[in-house]
C-alpha cells in the first residue's frame, strides 16, 4: 500500500497556474504507475493524466493536453501536475492515485491507492 498526500492546491483566476505535488510513502513508488483524476461538484471522478514507472509513457485526457504537465521524481517519491492556462472549468478536487501495474490506465477503478485530494478553483 503506498499513503499518498496531495498539496499545491488553492484559488486562481483564469489563465493562471498552479503546481500540484503527491507526496508518497509505503512501498516502493518508483514500481507504480501514479495518476491524476479530479472531481467536480455533482460529476463523477474524471481521469486527468497518468505517468509510468519508469516516466517512460504519459498520457493526458484530451481537455488538459497541451495545457497540464504530469512528471514524478522517484527520489523525493513525489508526481507533479503542472497545470498552466487553467479555465474555470479545471475547477474542482485533485486526487493522485497509483496504480501497482505500473502502466497506463485511465480508469479509477485500476488504482489501488488514492490521496485526500486538494481543491482546485478557477475565477473567470
């Protein structure tokens, strides 16, 4: 089991960034796959992006492409978000997840591990 802890979160206006950190402890990060979702008030939990073990592969879902950064330093055992040009719809609580297969999944129910969450609010 990896503790994940997410932090950076806070309120923006449009067009601003923010960078979200996952710090992890437990087993062995650099063996997992870590991921990004968020949550929306009244939605369900969306797939953001998602890093593999080795940082070999990441992949973005197609309304943050070009936009949002996901990298990990496996040894401070923590992933990033880096989310630039951010839109008021970006608005809502970010979770990382990791997943122990170690490749690309885009699903929730494929994670094992999920942190607290951070808000994430954009001004227009």
């Amino acid at each position: 089991q990896v503790q994940l802890v997410e932090s950076g979160g806070g309120l923006v206006q449009a067009g601003g960034s923010l960078r979200l950190s996952c710090a992890a402890s437990g087993r062995t990060f650099a063996d997992y796959a870590m991921g990004w979702f968020r949550q929306a008030p009244g939605k369900e939990r969306e797939f953001v992006a998602v890093i593999t073990w080795g940082s070999s592969s990441t992949y973005y879902v197609d309304s943050v492409k070009g936009r949002f950064t996901i990298s990990r330093d496996n040894a401070k055992n923590t992933v990033y978000l880096q989310m630039n040009s951010l839109k008021p719809e970006d608005t809502a609580i970010y979770y990382c997840a990791a997943n122990k297969y170690g490749g690309v999944r885009t699903l929730a129910r494929q994670y094992d591990d999920w942190g607290q969450g951070t808000q994430v609010t954009v001004s227009s």
